[in-house]
C-alpha cells in the first residue's frame, strides 16, 4: 500500500505521503462544499430578482452544477477520512510487529544459545518459521528435549503473531481500496492519484491483491478497465503473474502477446527436464508414452521461442503476436496466433483447424493464415489452436468438438469484449476446416459472439441437432466447400452420423472449390502442405478457386463466389451434374426433412471410395 510491504515485514511503509494527500483531499472537499454553499445562496437570491422561462432555465443548470460540487466535495472528504482510519490502523500494526519481530527473533536466539540446530521451514503455505532438531550434547548435557520443547513452541507461537499481522495487513489495505473505489467509482484514477502522492503500489491493493481481483472480473469489464491503467501498472502485472496476463480475456492482446512471450524461456527449460525425466522410464516394459508427450512438448516449445522470444514475431510483416497459451495441459500447449494486430485490426478472422491440427504444425497452418490475412491489409487472422484437437479415433466423436467450442466461445467472448469496450470497427468471421467446422458449430450454437461470417472448407459434419438456425448469426453469412477430391472429408461425415453442410436442406451457401479456367482445384482433405510448395490444391493454397473464395467472403463480397454443388439434389438423388449452385427449393420450412434425417433416416448420399487416414493440415 504505502511502498512495497512484503510478507516478512507487514509494517512497511512511509505515511508521511498518505498523510499530506489526505490533508490535501479533505482541504479540497471542504472548499467545494463551501464553494458549493454560496453558489446556491447566490442563485437564490438571484431568483427573487428573476423570473421566467430563462431564469428557471439558469436555476436548473446552477443546481445541476452545485449538485456535481457537493458530491465532489463530500467524496473528498469521506476518502480523507477512510486514509486517516487507515494510517492510524498500520501505525498501531507498526507497534505491534516491533514486538512480534522480537519474540521471534528471541526464540531463535534462545534455540541457538542452548545448542539446537535450527533451520527454515514453510508451515501453513505461506508462514515461514524455524524448525529446531537435537544436536549432541554438550558437557553440561544441553540441549534436552524440555529444551527442543521451550523453543520450539516459542518460535512457532512467534511465526504465527507474525502472519496474522501479514493477514490483518490485507485486510487494512482492501478495506481502504474498497473506500476510495466506492469514492468515485474510477478506480485507475484514484490509483494514478495516491501514486502521485507517493503511493508506489499499483491499484491501492498491491499487486498480488489486484491480479486476485482481476481474476474476478468478466471480459467486459477488464476491457472497460485495462485501457485506463498506466503503463507501469500493467508492467508490473505481467512480471508479477504472466501465466494471468497472458491468457486474460478483455485485457490488450498486444500486451497478452508480452507476457506469452516473457514465459517463453521457461517454458523451454522445463520441456526439456521432462523429456530427460521421460527418458529415464526406457527400458521399463509397454510403449513410453511419456516420453512421446514430452517430446512433442518440447517441439512445440523450440518453435515458439525460435519464432516469437525476445520480440521476434513483431519484426515480421505483418507482425504476428502470442495472444494465448495454456500450458496447462498434458503434451503440446494450447495457443493463439495472431498475425497482425488485433488490438486495431478492422477485420478479426479466426482460423480453426481439424484432426490433429496443434503447435507442432503452426508453421505450415500460419503460411495458410498469412493468406486469410492478405484479404484485408489492416485486419488481423488468428491461429486459433486453443483447444485439444481429436485423433483419427478421436474424430468420429463430438467431445473433443464441445468443449473446444466453449473455449472458442470464451476466446469470441473476449475479443468482442474488447471491441465493445474501445469502439474500435472491426468484423469478426470464421474459416474452419474439417473438424474445426464441427467445434465452430457448438461455440457458435452457444452463444451470440456477432459473428458476421462462418466459412467451412472440407467439413467433417454438423450434428444433426444443430440446424442453421441455431448459429445466432444470419444463415445468408454461412458459407461451405467440399472439393469432389476430399474423400476424407466425406468418409468423416459418414462415419460419424454428422451431416454435410452443403446439403440443400441445411441452407448454408456453397462455393467452389474444383478449379476453374484460371483456378486451380484443391485436390485433397488439407487445408495447407507441408511447405510452400505442397500448399498448391489445398483449401487455402495461392491460386486455388478455394481460396479465392474465402477471400471474396472475407471482404464482404460473398455475392461474387463462384458457384458450388451441393451433394444430392432436394429430392434426395446424388448430384453427378454439373457444378451449379442448385439453390433451395422455393419452400422454406425444411423441419420435416430435419427431423427425418435427426431420426437416422438419412437422404441417400454418393458413394465414396474407402481410404486410408492421413494427418490433416
């Protein structure tokens, strides 16, 4: 509160300045109600003079701004006396910590002088004492359990007078941050104030005690909040809780990106002790699966230190940013990358990849990502790997689907947040491929995150439960591609019981993806190659018609795409024409095909050849 007081000395800290900004609060206060007071004095007076029309009009504004100067003033004065309360709480805690201190300190001695050994010890998580042990014994055969006994109890009894100090502490400074926030109700004003003043902590409360209060607070309001701290503030939260900071939901992902990138280090140390740990268990019978995912972590940790410590991801253009990661999770951590600046992009495009899709390929996935960039020079595309993506078996499931939509949902939740809370215009539109389209469908049937597009490429399948309807989004801004070379597209759909999004009865919009005279076709399931090269034919390759559409729908020309085909005709018969759009039928009510092909009573769909599985791209 006043300077930095720490645990092992609760009594820090100069009152000096809280006292001479108190008196200073309270002088100012008295003089606005004083103030106050002879200009309503003066207006009454005035009105026995005056009347009319113009004079009420004059009133009125004279009393709305006596109004605003009282409150003001009575503010001042009722703060002025919650930092007196304050000051004269931690001077009597002063007084009280000199002779806990002393107790201690006497305990120890007495352990020492009598020939015990003693040694630091944590009890109860955060209270440090002393642990003392027999030692041999002397001439005089000291020391003696009754000795071991005495002090023992002595330094534990001292410890704990000490930590109650440390909790009585806290509850002083938040009982005085609450008073000055309950004050104005402009909490980072009265922060920049009392450091004015000389208070060095941020957020009155200190900043263990700020990030405990931010863990508390939604998107919305962090996204109110984080613009109005200063600058040395947020430094000192990033270096205080970087894990906090950099996955918090409203806060600037420029500085999100920070803190990521401050763990970096870290990160990469600790992956390569668990592989050296994970290496240790070879030799012991069955498959070393631990070794494996700790491998795969480390992989994951070489490449984002490679790539993104010390700044580096800023020097490219356009700069790309670590605006999330969980490393919380077994194997690979979760992430987001942002390439370009989503703080004031104009347009947010959210890019979220299938089967097997995490970290150890963001470097093939970003070449893709770049591309959905490209659509709009100011705006931003993320890499959104945030969540834990399902294997070959893994795939034919929903669950690994719901609950990366709940964290997609989280990640929209926050971005608008942000949105909302700046002014800043900005469309947000998704591209997802093969399973990502599944994991879209739940976060975008979960809640209403303004979506102004939803584009899938290569769709693994939407449940049967979730109709077009049910995105919270305009059915006219949802849009769908399958290349009739992506049999791992279809084979996923089929197998699963999800269905195909280009089916006529859904009433998403479909667009090319087969090639043109000056398109190239994509050929198979991936959305990107193993190199710059391989992207050629694959859903967000240069060149391909695919790509060209995803571009067009991006900048809101989604009436220009180049036409689609939808896999069976409205009477269920598969579609071996031409490739047109084949537009809905007339009738708008498809609840009764609906609920058929919910039942299982599917439409019949064309025949695909059975292939082997490969890993998505």
């Amino acid at each position: 509160m006043t300077g930095n007081w720490t645990e092992d000395d609760p009594s820090a800290g100069d009152l000096d300045g809280l006292r001479t900004m108190s008196e200073r609060i309270r002088t100012r206060g008295r003089s606005e109600l004083e103030y106050a007071a002879n200009v309503r004095g003066t207006t009454t007076a005035t009105l026995t003079v005056w009347s009319g029309e113009s004079a009420d009009a004059w009133a009125g504004m004279s009393e709305r701004t006596v109004a605003h100067m009282e409150s003001f003033g009575t503010a001042c004065v009722t703060g002025s006396a919650a930092i007196d309360v304050y000051t004269g709480e931690v001077e009597q805690l002063q007084t009280v910590y000199r002779s806990k201190r002393r107790m201690f300190d006497d305990a120890v001695e007495y352990a020492e002088r009598v020939g015990l050994v003693c040694t630091p010890y944590p009890l109860d998580g955060e209270l440090h004492t002393m642990v003392c042990a027999l030692a041999p014994p002397d001439a005089n055969g000291r020391p003696t359990l009754g000795d071991l006994d005495i002090a023992q109890n002595d330094i534990d009894t001292a410890a704990r007078g000490l930590q109650a100090l440390v909790e009585h502490r806290r509850t002083l400074d938040s009982t005085l941050a609450n008073a000055l926030q309950a004050m104005t109700g402009d909490w980072p004003a009265q922060s920049a104030a009392l450091r004015t003043a000389g208070v060095a902590d941020p957020g009155l409360l200190g900043v263990d005690a700020m990030i405990e209060r931010l863990k508390k607070l939604s998107a919305q309001e962090i996204a109110e909040l984080w613009p109005r701290l200063p600058r040395d503030v947020v430094d000192q939260l990033i270096a205080a809780d970087p894990t906090l900071i950099g996955n918090l939901e409203g806060a600037a992902y420029a500085d999100r990106s920070t803190a990521n990138i401050n763990r970096l280090e870290g990160l990469r140390t600790q992956a390569r002790r668990e592989v050296e740990e994970a290496t240790q268990l070879d030799g012991l019978p069955g498959p070393n699966f631990a070794l494996e995912l700790a491998q795969q972590r480390l992989r994951a940790a070489e490449f984002l230190y490679e790539n993104y410590a010390d700044g580096k991801g800023l020097d490219r253009q356009p700069p790309q940013y670590l605006i999330s990661l969980d490393t919380s999770v077994t194997g690979v951590p979760l992430a987001a990358i942002s390439v370009g600046n989503l703080d004031t992009a104009t347009s947010a495009n959210f890019f979220v990849p299938g089967m097997g899709s995490d970290l150890n390929q963001a470097k093939d996935y970003l070449r893709g990502t770049k591309r959905l960039q490209s659509a709009d020079p100011s705006g931003a595309a993320i890499l959104w790997l945030g969540y834990r993506s399902p294997d070959a078996l893994e795939v034919l499931s929903t669950g690994r689907a719901e609950a990366g939509g709940k964290r997609l949902g989280t990640a929209l939740d926050g971005f608008n947040a942000i949105r909302s809370a700046t002014g800043v215009q900005s469309t947000l539109n998704i591209v997802a491929h093969s399973y990502g389209t599944t994991t879209t469908a739940f976060a975008l049937n979960g809640g209403d995150y303004g979506v102004d597009t939803f584009t899938m490429i290569g769709s693994a399948g939407i449940p049967y439960d979730i109709r077009i309807d049910d995105l919270n989004m305009s059915k006219n801004d949802v849009y769908v591609t399958r290349a009739d070379l992506d049999m791992l597209g279809d084979i996923g759909q089929n197998a699963s019981f999800r269905h195909d999004p280009e089916e006529w009865w859904w009433g998403a919009n479909t667009f090319g993806s087969d090639g043109t005279d000056a398109l190239d076709p994509v050929t198979e399931h991936n959305a990107v190659g193993s190199n710059e090269a391989d992207d050629r034919y694959k859903y967000l390759g240069d060149g391909t018609e695919s790509l060209a559409n995803i571009k067009l729908i991006l900048q809101g020309n989604g009436d220009q795409i180049t036409a689609g085909r939808r896999p069976t005709l409205p009477d269920g018969t598969p579609n071996f024409g031409d490739r047109a759009k084949n537009p809905l039928p007339e009738a708008s009510d498809f609840s009764e095909t609906f609920e058929r092909l919910k039942d299982g009573n599917h439409l019949p769909l064309a025949p695909s050849p059975i292939i082997p599985p490969v890993k998505e791209r």
